[in-house]
C-alpha cells in the first residue's frame, strides 16, 4: 500500500533511480560530457551488463539519453528529471527555515534574559 | 553572505538513500539552543514555523519519555507529530522516534539532533532516518504535493529577509 503510493508518484522515479550508489557514479561520469558505454564499463571495472542495467533504469527514467554513433552506443545526461527532487529540497529547506528564523528571536529572548540575570547576580555579589 | 547576518540558511542534504539531513547555523550557544528546543512553551513559538498555529507541546524529557507537537495548519487541518526518547545527552545530543500521525502506517522515523557550539554559536544538525527508502521518498512525495508553493513563497520572503 505505502510502494504502491510512493510510486504512483513519477517524481519520486527519478529519485529511485538516483538513489542506487553505480547509477550516481554514472551521473557524475556523464557530467563531463557524453560516453559511449565501453568507456563508462572500463571506468567503473563492473561487468558490462551490470552497467547496461543501470543506464536502462536512467534512461526509462529519462535521466539519461543514448545516441548510436556508428557501432557504439552513446550516452549523455539530461538533468531535467531531477529538477522535482531540488525543488523539493529547496521547498522543505524553506519549511525549516521558517521555523528556524523564530528559533532565532526565541535565541535572542534567552541570550537578553541570561546576560540580564547575570547582571542582577554582579549587582548581588 | 553579510557579516552581519545573525541567522544562516538551513542546508538539506540526503546523505543515504534512508535518510534526511538539515544543518543550520545559530547565533547563540548551545545550551541555549537545546533550551529552546527542549522547553515546552519555548517549542510553541517556533516548531510552526509560518505553516500554522502550535497547539500542543508536550516534552518528557527523559530516556523512554516521549513527546508531542501538534498545530492547526493554515489550512485549518491539525498536524501532529510524536515520539519516545532514546538518548538524551544534555547540550550535546537528542535521540528519538519521530511519527508522523497523519501516516501511521508510514512506520517510526528516528531523529538524531547533535549541537555542536564553536565560538559561541551553534550548528545544529537534525539527521532522520527512515525505515526504509520508499517512506523517505514517499515523505518527499507528500511534501512536494502539499505545500510546495508555500514553502517557495517562504523562501523568497526568508531570501529578501537577508538582502
């Protein structure tokens, strides 16, 4: 019940796939520029289907794209997909933000209330 | 970025597939900033944030004890969280359950928030860690559908707030 809502949403498919620590590794390969796939199996010393594998997960979820380029296969990253998951972050770092721009004045309020009680103690010492 | 800035900006990162981690920067030390976020009526006037009303925070804090939060949101639903302490290190660290009672099925949450002070200020680091992968995604799926352009709008506000 709670898979089958987590993926109902599509956003969250990106953000599987970017989950799996190879499918990361062949993001940041892909970030310099385009590789065919012998390139990005000798890189990453795994067996080639293993690495086939994961560029058909990145790119069913259009993370990445491929290209034939005479007899090799080409492939290139496409950040769009990960565009929900930043939004996403960026929004719950603002819901955190709100509630820690009133722990600052809370802060302010106990730091007054200390150095104001510390006086007192001077004045009764 | 000014030097004058009392506040930092809150910074998300996943740092595992089963977990979230928010860090921020605070200017006071942190025996104050665990008083802040251990005292009940203290807890009332930030955990909100600018999403509602806090309602109700009930903090026993002790090893088995157990706290909970509530607010009426903007909306005029009630959200409630709560927990069991694990670990409790007075100034240092907090360790508890963290369920989310709009999702019971959703499992326990563990939270562990450490305060760490350098010259008079403090980094409070909040790491939660959920029982699997698909509850984590499925807390940013549901924080992407609700609140999304309310939290952007936060943001903005928070952003011209520092210029």
């Amino acid at each position: 019940m709670i898979l089958a809502m987590a993926r109902a949403a599509t956003t969250t498919d990106a953000f599987n796939a970017v989950a799996e620590p190879r499918r990361r590794q062949i993001l940041d390969l892909l970030t310099h520029g385009e590789r065919p796939v012998n390139d990005l199996v000798a890189e990453m010393r795994l067996p080639q289907p293993l690495v086939s594998k994961h560029l058909r997960v990145l790119r069913e979820v259009g993370l990445v794209d491929v290209r034939d380029m005479g007899r090799q296969r080409v492939y290139c990253l496409n950040g769009q997909p990960l565009k929900p998951i930043h939004d996403w972050i960026r929004a719950y770092e603002a819901s955190w933000s709100s509630r820690f721009n009133r722990l600052d004045e809370v802060l302010e309020e106990l730091k007054d209330q200390e150095l104001g009680d510390q006086k007192r103690g001077d004045k009764e010492d | 970025m000014a030097a004058t800035a009392t506040s930092g900006t809150a910074v998300v990162t996943l740092p595992s597939d089963t977990q979230i981690q928010t860090t921020r920067e605070l200017n006071a030390p942190k025996h104050l900033v665990y008083k802040a976020w251990t005292t009940p009526e203290l807890i009332k006037r930030w955990w909100a944030g600018d999403h509602g009303v806090a309602t109700v925070a009930e903090v026993d804090l002790r090893v088995g004890g157990t706290w909970r939060y509530a607010m009426t949101a903007n909306q005029g639903f009630e959200v409630a969280f709560h927990g069991e302490f694990s670990e409790i290190v007075p100034n240092e660290r907090i360790v508890s359950t963290d369920i989310f009672e709009g999702m019971p099925d959703g499992g326990a949450a563990v939270t562990t928030v450490t305060f760490t002070e350098e010259k008079g200020r403090t980094t409070l680091t909040i790491l939660t860690q959920y029982p699997s992968r698909e509850i984590r995604d499925m807390v940013i799926a549901s924080g992407m559908e609700g609140g999304l352009q309310e939290a952007l709008d936060d943001l903005e506000e928070v952003a011209i707030s520092l210029n």
